[in-house]
C-alpha cells in the first residue's frame, strides 16, 4: 500500500512566467521571408579599411597555400582561406595569418576565386586570396611552410 496517493495531474516543479504576447510588428517580421547577405558571418574591418581575413593553418587543416602549375607561390599563389564568410571576387584585403609553433604573419591580398559549400559536404568553402604585399619575414614563413606541407594546385 502506498504512503501517498499520486496526484490526479501532474504537477510543475517551477512555475513558469506567465507569457507575454510579442509586439505586433515582432509578429509580422517573424511571418516575412528572412534574406541574407551574400553571406551571414560578417568580415570585420581591419585599421586600413579592409577587409580583415584571419585564418590558423594547421598540419591538416582546409586552409592551405595554393600556387599554379608551375609551383611558383609567388607567381599568382597565394593562400585559400576555409570558411563561410567569403568576400566577393577582386576585393581587396588584409590577412592575418597564424603559423603552427605561434607565429603570425600580415599581408594584403586580392581575392581571386570561391569555393562554395558541397552539397555532400565533401570540400570546406572558402576563398582563395593571392598574396600582393607580404614583407621578406613573411615571405620567408610562408616558403618554410610549403616545404613541411604541400600546397594546393589551383589554376588562376
């Protein structure tokens, strides 16, 4: 025989707030269709009025150095960038840029082409930014980079 009889309805351990009906024009912008921009993830605007691209390149991450055929980073290479804030094709920008072992590296660049997302999910979208001013020190992190890991093939 139980000590207790169970209550007929169950009963709320905390009582909710009683519930405030949103304001009209709430409601109706909830009933619209939402429109993104070309892209929601917003790229902030670096001290020069560019863009600012930050990026990690990692032993086995999507962002990766790209460069022709011909393996020149510096003739049109450059650095493919994977995420879902892209920037528009020619637009300009700046790029901080994260080595493995700490080291960071600035440079302008000019975005040359986009991946999209696969609808399989197989490949990360991103952009490719060729590198157009990059100093000695950064050039030189960059070459010490590509000799541990290959970069990408990318005709441009």
């Amino acid at each position: 025989m139980p000590l207790t009889q169970p209550a007929a309805q169950a009963v709320p351990l905390v009582q909710s707030a009683p519930q405030k009906a949103p304001p009209p024009q709430a409601e109706q912008r909830a009933r619209q269709a939402t429109v993104f921009p070309e892209t929601a993830a917003k790229v902030p605007i670096g001290p020069q009025g560019l863009p600012r691209v930050e990026a990690e390149l990692e032993a086995f991450s999507d962002t990766n150095f790209y460069t022709n055929f011909v393996g020149d980073i510096r003739d049109h290479g450059g650095i493919f960038v994977a995420t879902y804030a892209v920037l528009a094709v020619n637009t300009r920008c700046q790029v901080a840029l994260k080595f493995p072992g700490e080291y960071l590296a600035e440079f302008h660049g000019v975005v040359k082409w986009r991946r999209e997302p696969a609808a399989d999910q197989s490949s990360m979208p991103g952009m490719g930014i060729e590198i157009t001013d990059a100093s000695a020190d950064v050039w030189a992190l960059i070459h010490r980079f590509i000799q541990k890991r290959e970069p990408i093939i990318q005709d441009v």
